[in-house]
C-alpha cells in the first residue's frame, strides 16, 4: 500500500528565514546576493542529503527509478559541497577582518579559583578541617578544668556519629536546618562549660542555669573594682563578641560539613558505620585514654546533668520554702531569749575569705598563725579569754551572702533561690533574736553595701551604716570600699563610743580581705584614721592587683598578709575600745578562692568566742573548743547553720540543756 504526501515550495521568504535559523547564535556577517543565494543552495541540499524532504517521499512511494535517483543524489552532494566554499569566498572577500569568534566573545572573564586553583583547593580543605577540629572541640570540651587535656579530644564522640547519621537521612531544606540548630546548640553547651570552668574555680561549683545568671553582674562589678572600668568594659565587650562568634562559626562549620556529606554520601555512609562500630567495640571493651574512655558521651551526659540540675533546683526550692517556714524558735517570746547575755555589748564579725586555708597552708600559716598566737597573749594581758572551732561554710570563694545568712539563721543557704526564699520570709535570725528581746540596740556596719539592702529588716538591724554612711573620705582598696581599720574606727565613733541606754548587739562585716588583695593597707595608729583622707598615699604605693595576680604564689602571699592586716585590727581595736561588757564573735564567711586554697579544698573556716566575763564562756565549755583564737587541728567541726541553735541554747535560760558538739 503506497501513502502519498502531497507538499509544496516554501516562499522565499521563510526559505531565507530557515536558512538564517541555522546560523550559530552570535550570527554571521550578512554575506553578498550571489554569496547568499548559493549558500542557501547549499543549505537546502545539506538538508536534502541529510533527510528526506516531502517531495523525495512522493517520488520514493511512486515508484521512481533507482539509478536516476542515484545520479540526483550525486549531483546534490557535489552542489552542497561546492556551495559552502563560495560562501565562504564571498564573505572573506565582502569582510576581509572578521569579528572574534563567537565562543571567545562569550567566555567570562576567569575568577579567582581559576587563576590560583592550588590555593583555592587547599583554602577548602583548611576551612573543611577547622570547621570538624570546631565541631569535635565542642562536642568533647569537659566542664572541669582538672579534665582538660590533650587526651579529652581524642576520643570517638557518639553524639557526633548520631548526628551525621541523622543528617545524612534527612532532605536538603532540613538538613540545613538541623545543621544550624546543631551548631548553635553545640555553641551554648560550650559557653555553660566555660562557665562551669569560673565558677568551679571562684565558688567550687558548677554553673547553675536556674539562679547563677545574676552573679554574672557581680563579676562585671568585681572586673570593674580590679581593672578599672575601662578595662571591664573591654573584657566584657571581648566576651560578647566571643560568644556570638562562636555561636555563628559552629553553626557555618556544622553546615559546611553537612554539605559535604551530603556530596559525598556513599563515604561519608562509609565512614559514618566505621566510626559507630569504632566506638561500639571501645565502649564494650572500656578502652581509655589517660583515664578518659576512648567511647566518649561526654556531651549528651553533660545535657542530662544539666536537665538533673534544673529539676532537682526546682524540687529544692519547694521543699526549702516548707523547711524555711518551720522553725523551733518562730514562737519563743522575746524574754527567754539570749539571757545569758544581757547587759553585754555582743558583735558578730564576718572577716572576708578568711578560711582554713590562712591557719594550715605551709605558705600562708606562719604568718597568719603569728598574728592569732600573739593576739590571743594580748587579749589575755587585757583580760580577756578565747574559744576557737571549725564551721564549714555553705559557700566558697565568694557569695559571702550566703554564708553570713546560713550562719545568722540555721538554715543551709548554699545558693542564690535558697537566700532569696529565706529573706524573704519571716525565718528568726541571730541578729534578729536580740531584737525581739528589746534589751539591745542592733546595728549593722556594712563598707561592702553601695546601695539600698532590703534584707536589714529581715536581719533584724535597727540600723545599717552602708558604705554611704560610714563617712570615708579616702581611696578604695580595689573592691574593698575602705580599709576595716577605718570601718571600726567609724563604729566607734558612730555607735560603740557613744552613750546607750541599751547594750550594742552589732553585726560587721570587714573587707579588706575581700579578692584582688591588692593593694592592701596599712595598720596605723588609731588617731591617725581620721576620715581615710591618710590612705591615699598608702593606696597610690600599694600594689597592682593585675601584677600580683600573674603568679599563684604571689597571690597566695598577698592574701595572707590582707588576713593578717584584718586580724590585727580586730584584736587592736578589741584591746583599745573593748571593756569588761565585750563579747566578740568573729569568723571567716567562706575559704578565697581556688587559686589561693588549691583544688579540692575544704570549706572549713575559723570561729572564735572572745569575752571578758568567764561565765560567757562557761557556757560553752561542752563545745570543746580550742582555748585560744586559733582552733587546733583537734578542734570540732560543725556545719555552718548548726551555730545559731546551740548559741541561743547556750545562753537561753536553761544553759545546762545546751546541745552535744556533734553536727545535726
């Protein structure tokens, strides 16, 4: 059966406008009449050879003879072969300097990975390894630096091989997004490390997400009181950019890497079952490294002890809240408290980071140990008699706070919710105690408050002299506002030396052992403190607090020595002012520092009874406490808020039933 397909010439027109179709994009200069008629010849017989035309069907179906098709086939090629060189002859001939080539013209102009590839391969493959050294940094960072080595990074995380595997499943969009959130969480985890790092070495803790944030403040102050407020405003600009940094560069490294597993999976799939099975068979057989297991989830153990954390501070609050509203002394009138000391003049002084440490470290002790031994020799020559012991603070290396709040009201507040809880109740302190007698004026000498202290109300002060009220007209001693020689100087001339129709019961606090140490005063004679307007010149001769703390050694030493300069005042001023009425309670508020009493330290601090009357320390003969100012290695030790319940037992109206020395 034969199909005829009937066609017809195509005008001239869209025979030139097919021809012009055929030539390259950037186009041909427009060649010559006879040039372009022959090339258009030409094409239609390039098209004619290459495939059949209708009219070449027609003749084909209808039967036309062979060899006469042949000789047409011959002579078209010959025509299509020629037709092209004329072209080409005309155009040369019509053009004779032909534009650039057409390839030429639209190449772009190379960029820098073209011109230096070696140096744009090996930029890839550094930032490729900084990004994973990053990632690996921040998945096993520890959060003690007593377990930062070399070793602790040279373990297989699982949380990294969890992670590769995830987003190698995931699809493009997510992934991405996944990555980002895996580098910024991996970011925060390393901030709350390096502050577990300050903290661990200031307080002997770890940071406390819920209620540690304000102590960032007090750090920036202290920074300020150290360096000056132009480099604590550089190092807390520094910190800022530091953070944010870092939270940016692990999100870009986590997404760097994950697109370049996601390019070259089957290796990375590879690479990812090579490294679980890895640290499965490390983990199996316990393999370790420096005592660190080669098998790490250091960080997903980290996030658990840290999700612990929160859980347990919240249950503690609410079972701190009911154990603050109990007290057995909330009810007892006011007539049977404290009678075994009416008509004394009690004061309670806290001496800043006076701690175990200052009596028993082989470079501190001697010096310290000299002032207590020939204090207690003066006193005695004065009349006067010491008891000594041990009570371990409920803080360390600083927040004083609490330890001053856990020793006044029997409650053990070892952390900033616990204090806030408890002033902000009716919990009876101490201090407090006295007041409800009515038989004592309470006053608080407090250098270390600049500004407003709502918590004298739940203290139970009649009246605070803050920093503002003391009347110092000299230099500060680093953090320390005054020295605390001119802090009882003012007590003297503001409250102790003048007439009362009631005895003093006074709360001090003295500060000039409070970190940096440096400078320190001086001790002078007491009719030279005037108003401090002398210690400028002794603060300009003092030393460097940046200086001193370049060496441990030197620290050590300086703290020593601010130690000695506190005690000395103490027992001066005792010995000048005091009189046969005095009854002198003095002890240290927690132990300085890590750098100062090493790691691991205890938080013992020293406490001591100092009284003219023998029957004030009668009372206490069942403490067994060292009969001097410095409590002996013997000595017991009681925890910290156990001291306001055997003291009010002590000297209640039944002495006799005071409470045995073993701790509650």
């Amino acid at each position: 059966m034969s199909h005829t397909t009937s066609s017809r010439p195509l005008p001239q027109e869209e025979r030139n406008t097919a021809t012009e179709e055929d030539l390259p994009p950037d186009g041909l200069p427009e060649p010559a009449p006879d040039a372009a008629e022959a090339a258009s010849d030409g094409g239609e017989a390039t098209a004619d050879a290459g495939e059949a035309t209708p009219e070449q069907d027609t003749v084909a179906s209808e039967g036309t003879d062979p060899e006469a098709a042949t000789e047409t086939e011959t002579a078209t090629e010959t025509e299509a072969a020629t037709a092209p060189e004329a072209a080409t002859e005309t155009e040369a001939a019509t053009d004779p300097e032909p534009d650039p080539e057409p390839d030429s013209a639209a190449r772009p102009a190379p960029g820098w990975r073209d011109r230096h590839p070696i140096a744009a391969r090996t930029l890839a493959w550094t930032t490729t390894v900084l990004a994973a050294v990053l990632v690996l940094v921040t998945l096993l960072l520890p959060n003690d630096p007593a377990r930062l080595t070399p070793a602790a990074f040279v373990r297989i995380p699982v949380e990294g091989i969890a992670g590769a595997a995830l987003l190698l499943v995931l699809p493009q969009t997510v992934r991405r997004v996944a990555a980002v959130l895996a580098g910024v969480g991996l970011a925060l985890l390393a901030v709350l490390d390096v502050l577990d790092f300050g903290f661990i070495g200031t307080l002997g803790r770890g940071f406390n997400v819920v209620f540690d944030w304000p102590l960032l403040g007090d750090g920036a102050s202290f920074l300020q009181d150290s360096i000056g407020p132009a480099g604590a405003l550089g190092v807390e600009i520094a910190a800022v950019v530091l953070v944010l940094a870092l939270l940016v560069l692990t999100a870009l490294a986590v997404v760097r890497l994950s697109n370049l597993m996601a390019r070259h999976r089957a290796t990375a799939v590879g690479t990812t079952l090579v490294l679980g099975t890895a640290w499965v068979l490390c983990a199996a057989l316990g393999l370790q490294i420096a005592g660190a297991p080669v098998a790490s989830r250091s960080t997903s153990d980290l996030v658990q002890a840290r999700m612990d954390g929160v859980s347990a501070t919240l249950k503690d609050e609410r079972a701190f809240a009911k154990e603050a509203a109990t007290d057995p002394y909330h009810s007892t009138p006011g007539s049977q408290l404290l009678t075994g000391l009416r008509g004394k003049d009690v004061i309670f002084t806290f001496i800043e980071s006076y701690g175990r440490s200052a009596v028993q470290d082989p470079l501190m002790a001697p010096g310290v140990d000299a002032v207590l031994a020939k204090g207690t020799k003066r006193l005695r020559a004065a009349g006067y008699s010491a008891r000594s012991g041990w009570l371990t603070s409920a803080t360390y290396g600083g927040s004083s706070w609490l330890g001053h709040s856990t020793f006044l009201s029997g409650l053990w507040i070892d952390n900033q919710q616990r204090y806030r809880t408890v002033t902000a109740g009716d919990h009876l302190t101490l201090t407090k105690a006295f007041q409800r007698t009515g038989a004592w004026r309470t006053v608080g000498i407090m250098p270390g408050v600049t500004k407003g202290w709502p918590e004298a109300s739940w203290y139970g002060l009649d009246h605070v002299y803050d920093s503002r009220e003391l009347g110092y007209k000299g230099p500060k001693f680093s953090w320390s506002t005054m020295p605390d020689q001119y802090s009882l100087s003012a007590f003297q001339r503001l409250e102790h030396g003048r007439p009362h129709d009631k005895p003093l019961m006074s709360e001090i606090i003295l500060t000039s052992s409070h970190n940096p140490w440096a400078p320190l005063p001086k001790t002078l004679p007491w009719n030279k403190v005037g108003d401090g307007s002398v210690y400028h010149s002794v603060e300009k001769a003092g030393k460097n607090p940046v200086d001193v703390w370049q060496q441990t050694d030197r620290v050590r030493t300086e703290y020593g020595k601010s130690i000695q300069y506190s005690l000395n005042s103490l027992i001066s001023y005792v010995e000048k002012y005091g009189n046969k009425n005095t009854v002198l309670v003095f002890l240290g508020d927690h132990q300085p520092v890590a750098k100062v009493s090493g790691d691991h330290a205890s938080r013992d601090v020293p406490v001591a009874l100092v009284a003219h009357d023998p029957d004030v320390l009668k009372r206490i003969s069942n403490w067994h406490w060292t009969p001097s100012l410095n409590p002996g290695h013997q000595a017991p030790v009681w925890r910290m808020d156990t001291f306001r319940d055997r003291f009010l037992k002590a000297y209640g109206p039944h002495p006799d039933s005071a409470v045995s020395p073993a701790a509650r």
